[in-house]
C-alpha cells in the first residue's frame, strides 16, 4: 500500500519475474485474467487480484545475454507488470494485489 503526504507522481511502478517457463499465454477465467506461464510439465499462473491503476503486463523474451543466465539454466523469459504515471493523493492510500500460484 502506498500513502502520500504531499501529491506525488510515481512515472513507473513495476515487478519483473524471472521465469524458467518457455510458454506464455492469458486465460480468462469470469472476470480474472490469468498469465499462464507452462514448461515441462511446470506452470505458474500470475493474476493482478486488485490494482487501484492500470496494469500493463507483458512478457520479454530476454535472450542469451547477461540478464539472461541463470545460476542452474537459462531464463528465457521476463514477465513484466508495469503502471505509469500514477498520481497518489495525500491520505488516500493506493494499491496493488498480486497472486502467483503454481500446479
């Protein structure tokens, strides 16, 4: 939860989640939207339960660099959850809720 004291401009608010997983795809289920992350038998689903501004997620393929290495493998790709430009007004609290689960 985020509160101000003073009016603030946040330019960019994000989370970046390294994954392993080489398929990426969105589910919807009633009214939630779901990032399916799937490899080998393995999936991780991320859902923005709750965001008090827009979410923008995307997924980014990060290659065979630098950022791309991992202690045991290679991390094919970046899930990226990202607001811009959010305005917070003093006392009123903002927020984002975030849901990672696997199967």
């Amino acid at each position: 939860m985020l509160i101000a004291s003073t009016p603030l401009k946040i330019r960019r608010l994000w989370l970046a989640i390294p994954i392993r997983n080489n398929h990426s795809e969105t589910v919807e289920l009633g009214n939630a939207r779901i990032e399916r992350l799937t490899s080998n038998g393995t999936t991780l689903d991320v859902q923005v339960k709750h965001a008090d501004w827009p979410v923008q997620v995307s997924a980014y393929a990060i290659g065979d660099d630098s950022l791309g290495r991992g202690d045991r493998a290679a991390i094919p790709l970046r899930l990226i959850l990202e607001s811009k430009s959010i305005f917070l007004t003093p006392g009123l609290p903002g927020s984002w809720g975030i849901t990672l689960s696997t199967q």
